[in-house]
C-alpha cells in the first residue's frame, strides 16, 4: 500500500529476502563461507546455531543457491516425524524406493551414497531446527554418517537455536557431539551493521531515498531489536504503514517510539486473547483452581457462623426451652436408634 508513496518497487522488509539477496553482516559471511567449506571440503558433520531471526535458514538458502557441485540436497525441518517417516522422507528426497523396511533402507541407502560418490556427486543431510529433533532420531541421523563412502561425500549439517548445544551435551548424544567438526554460532547484527542492512533492503527494494530512516530511527531499531533481522523487519515494515498513513517521507526516532508501543500492545492483545481462547482443559484448570478457593472459604465461614450461634444460644436460651426442644427431638431421634 506504501509502495508508490515511497517510490519503491516491492515492500523493502518482506520475509524472504528483497531479490533472493542476503545482507551480509561478518557473522552471516563467515556462517556461509563456513557451510560453503563444510560441503566442498566434505567435513561431514556441522554445526549451525544462533537465535530465532538471526538468519539462520536465510544464510543456508544462500547456500543452496551457490553450491554448484553434483549435490542432493535432502532438508529436514519437521521434528514430529516418526522413524518410519523419517526414512520414507528420506527415500524420497533421495530417490531411493522405500521398502518399508530400515535394514533395506539402510543397504539401499549406503550402496547408493557408494556409487554417487563414485559418479562425483555428494550427499548434504539438514537438520533444521534440530534443537526440536528428539534424541533417538539424532542418532539414526549420526548412524547414518557410518555409511559414508572413502571420499566422506555425505555431509549433515545440525542448523538451530542455542538449545541445540545444550541437548547434544545429553550423554547419549555424545557419538554425535564427536563427530561435529565445524561448528559456527550467528551472532545479531551489530548497531552498524543494523543501519546497513535497513538501506540494503531499501536499495534492493527500488527506493529512491535510501536514507529514509535517519541516524535516531535505526539506533533506536537497533536497540529495540537487539540486532535480530526478523525484528528489524516488523519494526521497519510498521514505521512504513505509519509514515505513510501520517503523510510523512522520512521516518525518525518518534514514528519508531510509536511503532514499538503499538507492536508491543498488539503483542499484549494476541497474549491476553491467547488466554482467553485456552482449551477447555486449561480453562478447566483455571476454574477449578478459583472454585476451591471459594469452596474453602464458603466452609471456614459456615464453621464459624455456626459455632457463633451455638454460643448465642447456649449463654441466652433459658433452660426449660432446652427441655422443651429435647422433648420435641427425642421421638425423631428415636426413630435412628
Ligand atoms: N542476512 C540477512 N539478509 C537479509 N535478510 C535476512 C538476513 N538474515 C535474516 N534475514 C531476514 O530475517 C528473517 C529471519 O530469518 P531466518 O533465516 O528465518 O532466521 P532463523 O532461521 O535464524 O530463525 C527472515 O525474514 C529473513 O529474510
Ligand atoms: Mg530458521
């Protein structure tokens, strides 16, 4: 909606990168260069982590538009997957008939690397978002790499948030710890680097005025975001919309103020709806956990009513009432006997 008020040719802060390009800050360019030498050099298995929106699936799809090697690229982001569809997912990607059956794959799988590798090509295994992964597929996953031929042409890059060093640290994931050669942890972009990569995506976005942001609107980005890109997009995106809305070209410190105070509350509402949409059992849970309060405390005030009034009673009701009112109970409370 902004795009001609700005003189742009696409929306600049879009989740895929403007043009396929990536801003490369010294962290991601020793990222990529890194999973570069992990597949050329067959280093076999590889460690990417950083945290959510830093970059970490950007830099890999860079990756996988550069390597221009034999490679079958076989990628894994979904942790539900049970073993079976693991290696059927597996099959396919690769090629390989599936014959419902592990000891077949595994045969299939190893004299298919075997030959690949013979032909010259290579094999690239990703684990994204391997922190999610549970233990025992990880280690099909690292038993896997025991069928790598003589040239090792089977590389498994282990890509996730800082979680993932804590759960290889798990004792029966120590074969694997082992095995990683390179690892490489995305650091978020630097003040500087926070400022560049605003103009990049601009500039690659057709803007005219690159300098659209001045120098308060991106440090207070910068501070906002703590350097993590996926943030710096929402942010930006919404100072476009707003200075737009407002009729104002160039966007500085108090457009963004204001931006962050409605993404914040925006953030609060989608929480507090969050709550109220629970499931029933949560609901339940909630309910249930009020309801004994009250319970409890219906009871503590009965008690204490009661007892208040036997003592009325005892100290002011004349005695022949108490014998009148034995007289009265006594035939009932002989019908119980
Ligand atoms: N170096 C970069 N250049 C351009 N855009 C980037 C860069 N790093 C991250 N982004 C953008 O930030 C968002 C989050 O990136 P993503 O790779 O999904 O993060 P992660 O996989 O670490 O959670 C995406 O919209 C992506 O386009
Ligand atoms: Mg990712």
């Amino acid at each position: 909606m902004y795009r001609k008020y700005y003189g742009l040719i696409q929306k600049p802060f879009e989740l895929a990168p403007v043009g396929g390009r990536v801003y490369l800050s010294e962290s991601h360019r020793e990222a990529l260069a890194t999973l570069r030498y992990g597949v050329i050099a067959n280093k076999g298995f590889l460690l990417l982590t950083g945290g959510v929106g830093t970059g970490k699936t950007t830099v890999l799809n860079t990756l996988l538009g550069m390597v221009r090697d034999k490679i079958k690229v076989c990628v894994l982001n979904n942790p539900t997957l049970s073993k079976h569809e693991f290696f059927s997912y597996l099959s396919g990607s690769l090629g390989i008939p599936y014959k419902k059956n592990k000891g077949d794959f595994i045969l299939d799988f190893a004299s298919f690397l075997k030959n690949y590798e013979e032909e010259g090509g290579k094999v690239l295994l990703i684990i994204d978002e391997a922190q999610a992964f549970p233990i025992n597929l990880l280690e099909e996953i690292r038993l896997l790499s025991n069928h790598a031929g003589e040239k090792n042409a089977l590389s498994i890059f282990l890509i996730g948030q800082p979680e993932l060093q804590e759960k290889l640290a798990d004792p029966l994931l120590l074969p694997l710890r082992q095995r990683i050669g390179i690892r490489h942890h995305l650091e978020p972009l630097t003040e500087q680097d926070t400022a560049q990569y605003i103009v990049y995506r601009l500039n690659k976005a057709g803007a005219v005025n690159s300098a659209l942001f001045d120098s308060g609107a991106t440090n207070l980005i910068h501070k906002e975001s703590r350097g993590n890109p996926r943030l710096i997009n929402i942010i930006c995106d919404h100072a476009l919309i707003s200075g737009f809305n407002q009729d104002l070209n160039h966007i500085d410190k108090t457009i963004i103020e204001d931006c962050i105070k409605e993404i914040k509350l925006a953030g609060e509402k989608r929480l507090q709806a969050s709550d109220t949409n629970k499931s029933p059992q949560s609901n339940r849970k909630l309910f249930g956990k009020d309801s004994n309060i009250s319970i409890l405390t219906a009871t503590i005030l009965i008690l204490f009513v009661l007892s208040v009034t036997g003592l009325i009673l005892y100290e002011f009701v004349p005695e022949q009432w108490w014998q009148r009112i034995v007289e009265l109970t006594s035939p009932i409370l002989d019908t119980f006997k």
